[in-house]
DNA sequence: GACGAGACTTTGACTAATCAAAACCAAATC
DNA sequence: GATTTGGTTTTGATTAGTCAAAGTCTCGTC
C-alpha cells in the first residue's frame, strides 16, 4: 500500500494539473507545493514512476497515469469528506479543517470511508465548495467559486471571507461586502489584475486582485 | 513530538504494566506486543529513555516515568475514543474497530478529540467495556471481564462472546451461553485451570480457561 | 562452582524520506 | 555563437525504524 508520503505527492500532482488544465505538472511546483527541496521532489517521483502513479520526462514534467489519477481522486476524496465530516458533525471552523484533514485522510480505511460517507448523506461538496468525487472518481464542478474565478456580467451571492482579520472585515463591511450580499463582477481587467464589482445599486468599483480571490461567492 | 511509533511503544507499555501490578516490563513482552525483533525493541527503548519517557534497567525490565504515562493514557484515551464514536456513530462492529483505531489514534488532533468526546456524550467505556480514560488520566475500572476475571460467587451477564467462530458460538448455544442470560461462577480451580459455571437454575458445569475467557460478562 | 537455556543486547546492514550544495541543462539575452 | 540565469538533477549525508545474526548475561540445575 501507498505511504502517507506518496499519497501526498499523488494528491498533489492530481490538484496541480487540475488547474493547469494540460495535466503536465512542473518538478518546481510539485516541490514547492509540498514544501519539500526541489532535490527531494525529483527522487520522489522517481519512485512515483517506478510505482506506475506517474510518467516523467526529465526536466520537463510529470503526468499522473490511470491509476495515478485514481489514487489521487480517492485522496481527495478522503481529505473532502473528512473536512466535511468536522465541520458538520463535530462543528469545527472551515478555516482550520484542512490541516486535520491532511492527517486524517491517510488513517481512514476504505470502510471507515464508506460508513462516513453514508452518515453524511453522502455530500457532493466540502466546506470549501470543492466537489466530493464519488467512489468511481466522478466530480462536480466547483459550486463555490472567489470573484476572480466567476463570470462576468452573473449576479451572485457572497458566501465566505477567507481573510478573517480585523482589517479586511471592516475594508468588507464598509464596501457592503458580507455574506449574503448580492453582487455581480461588472468588468474584469486581466492587465491592471483587477476587477470591477457592483453592489446592489451602488456605483461598481474596483477591487485588487488579491482581495478578489478572498471573496467566495456562489452563483 | 512523539511519533507513532514512539506512541505505540509507550501505549502498550503502559497496558503491559496495569496487567502485571508491579510496573515492570520486560523486554521480551514489549516486542512481542508490538510484533518487532527483540533487538528493536531494546534500540527504541534506549530513545524513548533519551525522550525520558521510560527508566530503564538493562536487562530488567521498563517502567514509565510519569511524563510516559501521561502520553500513555493520553494514547489509551485517543485508541477508545475512536473506537467507542466507530461503534457508536458509525455502527461498524466492536470486533473490527481495534486495528481501526490503531491508526486514526496517531492522526487525531486535541481538539478534534476533545469535540469527538463531546459528541459522543463524555462516554466512561468503550465498546470493549475498557475504560476510557480523562483527559487528567483518571480510570474507571474495567467494566466488562471475562469469566476468568470475574468473582467467585457473583451473578452476572453475559454480554459478548470473543470467539465469533461458528464452532464456537455452536458450543455457547447448545450451554445457553447467550448474551442477555444470567450466570454465576460457582467455582474456580486454579490447578485444573477451569471454572465451574452456574447458568439459571441448571446444573453447573465446568470450563476450560481458554474457552472461559471467551466469554465477557458484567456484573 | 560449572553448565546450559533462554532472555536480552549489540552489531552491521537496509529502506524511506529528507536536505544542502554541487553539477547540469535549456532557453533567453547579448 | 557565447553567456547568463533559473530551474532541475545528482551527489553525499542524515535520521527513524527495522531485521538477522552474533554476542553476552543471568539463573536454575546439576
Ligand atoms: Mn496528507
Ligand atoms: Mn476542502
Ligand atoms: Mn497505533
Ligand atoms: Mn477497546
């Protein structure tokens, strides 16, 4: 069976190409993703390839195969539904689940999973808004997305913060930016990395890039 | 701090030294806990002296120090915890949870444990009838015993029976040894290593101590 | 008191995962 | 075409945990 370690590196890669949308994933961001030396990642993979999880081109990137790509789907899901599972039932915060969660998900047998699952009414998305895959690998689109990610010109609703520091809940506040508010992303300008926001009738302003990625809404 | 390993060691340590009421461990117990070569066992001992979680008398034997046994009971508490919420939440079978909660005990957090206690109402015992211990490391006593462990003399019940195995189960039936019914040692011979069992107002007959211990009970 | 058996310790070797630093390569710049 | 530079790979070392097998003690028996 897969070690912890290898787990992590296989969800790692599955996250990574996920966004790149070409599936080849860079030793850099592999590296930096984990947090480990760029020298370690390397080796690593190695034995990824030797374990079939992954196709490597040196210096040029790495592609998780079938069954990598069906380990990395059963990792995700095991860290979702562990995620959901404490802040659901046990009423954790969903700033502070993921951590538990990188641990948990490497401890929880097949079974464990399944019985979990079915106790949750088996749930399609985590706390975060990330969709839970099903068993076979299946997967949702993203039902929670931040102002960056969302369509132009498509009103939504603010569901999170993720900044919860003093500072930019009151910057939120003064600007009518709270959970439930409607909104819509007017204009978006990928040069000055900025986005033009109008809320309810008011007149649209501008927000930085940064700030717009702390601002989950869904549509 | 520690590691898995470090915490298994000092866990079955400290259930080796209720067993045998003197506090010392020998060597050869713990690495035939734990299923490790005899020479490992000694190797991680001296780390866990260096860690001062152990004294340790070469050639004699183990005892904890009272920071050991403070993990220890922290471990016992983690390890019945999981197993009791397993059950109890999750409705998987007390005989399946142990090797369960082998592993989730090393990955669960202070603060998800302390929730998961909550839920599950403060319990005093798990699944086992073992007692769970505080969060100060205070014990109740053992709840469930086996028909070696109970007293002469007293009328009790029969709650599970260890051996699941068809044979066995056969044998319990055909002598009423049921769950729910009330029974009774009438004798204990130590020497013939039997115990002489009283079920409802039959004839008491005798057991052997492999089969007796089989049997669990509460009084 | 010597002997042997069984428990315990030591030794030497191995694996997984990691890092720091040196070596290397490829692509953009001069 | 030569050079620089930034990312990648290689190298050499380290740590935790493990085993097999060789060596050492201790204790009960003669
Ligand atoms: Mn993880
Ligand atoms: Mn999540
Ligand atoms: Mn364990
Ligand atoms: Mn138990």
């Amino acid at each position: 069976m897969p070690s912890a370690t290898v787990e992590n590196y296989v969800k790692k890669i599955l996250v990574l190409s996920l966004e790149t949308s070409e599936g080849q994933v860079g030793m850099g961001e592999i590296a930096k993703g984990l947090d480990v030396a760029a020298g370690t990642a390397t080796s690593m993979i190695k034995t990824l390839e030797r374990e079939k999880l992954v196709r490597y081109k040196s210096r040029q990137g790495v592609t998780l195969t079938a069954k990598g790509r069906k380990l990395g789907m059963d990792m995700l899901r095991r860290h979702r539904l562990v995620e959901t599972f404490l802040v659901e039932t046990l009423g954790l915060d969903w700033t502070e689940v993921h951590q538990e969660a990188e641990e948990l998900e490497h401890a929880i047998s097949d079974k464990v999973l399944d019985r979990l699952d079915e106790f949750l009414g088996r749930p399609e998305f985590d706390p975060h808004g990330d969709p839970i895959p099903t068993k076979d690998g299946k997967f949702a689109e993203r039902r929670i997305r931040n102002l960056l990610e969302c369509q132009s010109k498509q009103p939504c609703t603010i569901k999170l913060l993720t900044d919860q520091s003093t500072d930019f809940l009151n910057f939120a506040r003064r600007k009518g930016l709270v959970p439930g508010t409607a909104v819509e992303v007017t204009n978006r300008d990928l040069i000055s990395d900025a986005v033009e926001l109008g809320v309810g009738k008011g007149k649209p302003f501008t927000l930085g890039s940064k700030a717009a990625k702390k601002i989950l809404v869904s549509s």
